[in-house]
C-alpha cells in the first residue's frame, strides 16, 4: 500500500516537471534570463527595501501621533482655560446684587423699563471693560419672567432665550453653567455663528428670577485653531462625535490620504480631532524610497547591459532571422532580406534562407514564363475559333444581301470585311488603343447593317481614354450577341451604345442595347452555362479573354430585364502600355 501510494506520488511529481519543462521551453531567452536576474538581484532589493521603509513609517507614525496629541491637548488647555474665563464673568453678573436688583425691578412705564436698561448696560459695560476676551461676547442677556434686557447685539428672536427647551436645559443646572452647540443667529442683516453660555439666576432665597445669557462668537475657537496650526483641518466634536465646528479647512480626498487625531474630551465635554495628510508624514519616506529606487535601478541598468552583451549574439541574430522567415513567406525578394552579423550558426541559416530565397524566386519565374506561354497558346486558340465563326455570320450577311437588295453595296461590304479579316489575323494577339478597334467596329456595323438595317451604333468615349489598349475585338462578340438575340426579335429601331468611364486604376466599358432583353431565368441560365456552349460562345469568349490577360479579379458582368434591354459591363485595368511584346 505505502510502495503504491509513492509510486503515485512519484508519477506526480514527474508530471508535474514536465509540465514545467514545457511552459519553460516556449518562454523566449531574454524573459528566461530576466526571470533569474530578478530574483536574485531585484528581489532581495525590494524585500530589504520594503522592511526598511516601513519600520521607519512605523516610528514615524507613532512620533507623528504623539506630537500632535500633545499640540491638540496644548489647544485643548487653552480652550479650557478661556470656557473657564467666560464661565468666571457670567459667575461675576449673576451674583452683582446691583443688576440682579434692576433686573428683577418691575417698570411701571416704557420710560421706566429704558431707565433700567439704560443701568443695567452701565453696570456690565464696567465688568465688560474689566473682562479678558471680551470682543468675543456679542451680547449679554438677562431674561426674567416679565422682561428681556440685552447688552450688546441684539437678534430677530433675542436668540431664542425664551424657548422652553433652551429654558428647561438652563434650569435642570440649577445656577451651573450651561454651554450650547454653536447655533447661527441672525440680526436681520447677516447670521452669526454663535455659542450660548447660559446659567439660571436666583435671589438670595434661590426663587427664580429668570436667565442670564452669554452670546459668544465662535471665533472664540477658530482664532486658537489658527494660532496654533496652520493648513491642517481642526474639528471640535461634540460627545457623540458630531462636528460642532471647524476651522474651514478641507483635505481633497482625490489627492490625500490623512489620519485622524483626537485627545481627551475637555471641560465641556467636547474634544478636537485633527486630521493631518499621510503626504506630510511620508515625504522623508518617501526621500529615501526613492535613493533605494535609484540604487535598484541602477543594478537593473547594470545588469541588462550585462544580460544584453550575453544575448546579442544569440537572441538578437534568432529575432532577425524570424523576420527574414516572415518576410519570405509575405514574397518579399530575396535581395530585400537582411543579412547581420551574430552566432556563426545563426548567419549560416540566414545564408542558407537568402539562398534558398534565390532558388524558389528562380523557379517562380520560370513557372511564370510557361504560364505566359499558355496564355498566349489559349488567346491565340480562341482567336482561331472566332474568326471562323465571325467569318460565317459575315458570310451569311452577304448572302441575304444578294438575295433580297441586290445592289452595288457588296463591294464594299466586301472591302469592309477584308479589313477586318486583315486586322483579326494579323500577327499574334496584342492590346490595341480603344480609338483603332472602335474604327474597326465601324466596318463591321457597316456588314451588319446589310441584314439589320434599323440599329445605330452610339459611342460616348471620353476623349482621355481613347488610347487606353484593349484587346482586339473585345467587344464585338458583344455587339453582334445584342444584334442577333436582342435587336433582330424587336419591334422597334435598335440602339447600341458603348460607354466607357475611369474609375481609380479601372475602366468601366458598358455595351447598351434596347432589345428584347432576358428573363431572370434566362439570365441565371447564361450566367451559369459552360463557354462551350455555341449559343453563348460570344459573351464567354469574352469573360475569357478579359480573365486571361488581366487576370481572375476582372471580368464582364451582365444585367437585363425583359423587354427594356441589356447592359453588358467589363471591367479592365487602366493601362496604355501593351499586355504582350
């Protein structure tokens, strides 16, 4: 059981380095070399790198944390110590028998309530005066159950002192100061954030007499935040976290990553948190990042100029040699491909590639010869076979010429048709300008007009294209199909016209006829039939002789509808040299 059990660990193991060996052999040289230079050199690097900087991050960060407690508690003190000094002056209003005893003095007239008020501000612009801070204290206001006197600004709703949530939270103190949340206030003009320092006033005998309200402005806290830091975000929490307020200062998250600081909550109850940028602490990280980053990459330089002057014998010579291969297979010439220095094996396969390059370029060319040669054996074939058969259509046209006009015109009838005999089996087959093989379909419309006297011949040639070579007697297999199956069955004057126009590198000759025209079926059928066939020999010799000497990417394309006509199209390169020598 145990020998079975190694044994199937062993076939494992052997499967699992082969495996490996494969995926190991198609990985090209240069990533081979990388992928051993790298965790030798590289790794250790980063790795040694990486334990450095964030040991140092981590004693930073502690620093870091420890001095900015130290500065919020710094703030928090001196925020206490101004609570603590407001807190001091409302202790020393609310305890002056003086204001309390105008304060709780009812007025019989407007003018009496104004006399008061007017010896209220008296007495507290004397504590005001006497007061530390007191810029920061907007207004001063003591509420009783009958009357409302202010000292200082005033609001739309005397900041709202007689809401009886404001008035339960001051009583429930039962005379101890009450701090509420920053609040804005507003005095018909503009608002103003505001604190409310509050505490309940009482006679001697504690009976109720009312509130006393300090109205304190929030720059109370803001000014020490900016005394104390600059362009670092301050917040002061209430004691669920909320933010009461804030200096203004807003990190953009897209661009920083901070962490946040708080210390212990003050006397309030509430506590300030900081948030200072991760880029602030790690810029000397960053500093020596980027020393170790240099060093690296300097041994990465160091060791690619090595690893190249291993592998420029061999890998660059390999390269060079597949683009040779490529290049080959795309036909580019032999003379074209790169011959380089490198491994002496690898040039003499790049010698051997070239010459071999040479042997099948030669072989191409010799092959190319005999197709051209059996080009010209199969035109010179079909020219054979159609002058015979034109021969008997020519004949046949002076025979009904003899039979039924019996005039003096078979002269030159004859003449015509000696001409075109003569420019039909003269020499071998060549390309002709378009101008002289249209002059000789004039002699044979002048034969065919014999037997088909009502049909015109119309040529619209552009002037530019006429000395563009064709082959000889291109079209008229063309005019003498539409004569025969389209104009003779017509019952109306027949009308041929030949078009041509350039498009690009192409002309577009269009053969127009008015005749019967053909079915779809009929159509189909013609498009699918054999050259052999004698019905269709002139349209087929055409598509061959036009593929034949230009090539199988043109042709002749037909279209007709019944009754209307047809319109036969060939589609040939543009060129004005001849095909043929």
């Amino acid at each position: 059981m145990i020998a079975k059990k190694t044994l199937k660990g062993s076939s494992a193991m052997l499967r699992l380095i082969r495996k490996f060996n494969s995926r190991w052999n198609r990985i090209r040289v240069p990533y081979k070399l990388m992928l051993i230079y790298i965790p030798l050199i590289i790794g250790p690097a980063l790795l040694s790198m990486y334990y450095l900087t964030n040991n140092y991050a981590n004693e930073a960060k502690v620093n870091r944390i420890s001095n900015m407690t130290d500065l919020l508690n710094v703030l928090g003190k001196k925020l206490d110590d101004q609570v603590h000094t407001f807190e001091k002056l409302s202790r020393q209003i609310m305890t002056d028998t003086e204001i309390m005893t105008l304060a709780t003095k009812q007025p019989e007239t407007t003018y009496d309530r104004f006399l008061i008020e007017s010896a209220i501000n008296n007495k507290l612009n004397a504590i005001w005066l006497n007061a530390d801070n007191n810029s920061y204290i907007r207004a001063i206001i003591i509420a009783t159950d009958d009357q409302i006197y202010t000292y200082g600004k005033s609001s739309i709703l005397n900041y709202d002192v007689l809401d009886p949530v404001y008035q339960e939270k001051v009583e429930q103190k039962k005379g101890g100061a009450v701090w509420f949340e920053p609040q804005a206030f507003s005095d018909g003009f503009s608002d103003t954030l505001s604190f409310r320092l509050a505490r309940a006033i009482k006679d001697p005998k504690l009976h109720h007499l009312g509130h006393l309200t300090l109205i304190i402005d929030t720059k109370l806290f803001t000014d020490q935040f900016d005394a104390t830091v600059q362009d670092i975000p301050i917040k002061l929490l209430d004691a669920d976290g909320e933010v009461l307020l804030s200096n203004e200062i807003v990190l953009d998250s897209n661009k920083y990553q901070a962490d946040t600081y708080s210390q212990e909550p003050m006397y309030t109850g509430w506590s300030l948190s900081a948030e200072l940028p991760l880029q602030q602490l790690y810029a000397s990280i960053y500093d020596t990042v980027k020393t170790a980053v240099m060093l690296i990459s300097i041994c990465a330089v160091i060791g690619l100029l090595v690893t190249h002057l291993l592998v420029k014998d061999l890998v660059i010579p390999i390269r060079k040699l597949l683009r040779n291969m490529k290049q080959s297979i795309r036909g580019v010439k032999a003379e074209k491909l790169q011959r380089f220095a490198g491994a002496v094996e690898i040039v003499e396969m790049n010698d051997t590639l070239i010459s071999l390059m040479y042997e099948i370029e030669n072989l191409i060319e010799e092959k190319t010869k005999q197709e051209h040669k059996k080009k010209n054996a199969e035109l010179r074939a079909l020219q054979q076979q159609l002058s015979p058969h034109f021969l008997y259509n020519t004949l046949n046209s002076i025979r009904w010429m003899a039979i039924i006009q019996k005039q003096d015109h078979i002269k030159d009838m004859l003449d015509a048709l000696n001409r075109l005999l003569t420019y039909g089996l003269r020499g071998d087959e060549k390309l002709v300008p378009m101008r002289t093989d249209f002059a000789i379909l004039d002699d044979y419309v002048k034969i065919q007009r014999v037997r088909y006297q009502h049909f015109e011949l119309i040529c619209q040639i552009p002037e530019e294209l006429l000395d563009i070579r064709i082959p000889k007697f291109l079209l008229q297999p063309l005019i003498e199909n539409s004569l025969i199956h389209a104009l003779a069955h017509a019952d109306r004057p027949g009308v041929i016209t030949i078009r041509a126009r350039a498009e690009r590198d192409y002309i577009w000759l269009d053969v127009i006829d008015n005749g019967i025209g053909m079915s779809e079926e009929q159509l189909l059928k013609l498009k699918q039939s054999k050259h052999s066939e004698d019905k269709h020999f002139g349209f087929h010799s055409v598509v061959e002789r036009v593929q034949l000497h230009y090539g199988e990417q043109y042709g002749v394309f037909i279209n007709s509808e019944q009754q209307k006509g047809t319109i036969v199209t060939l589609k040939i390169p543009k060129q004005e040299g001849a095909l043929y020598a």
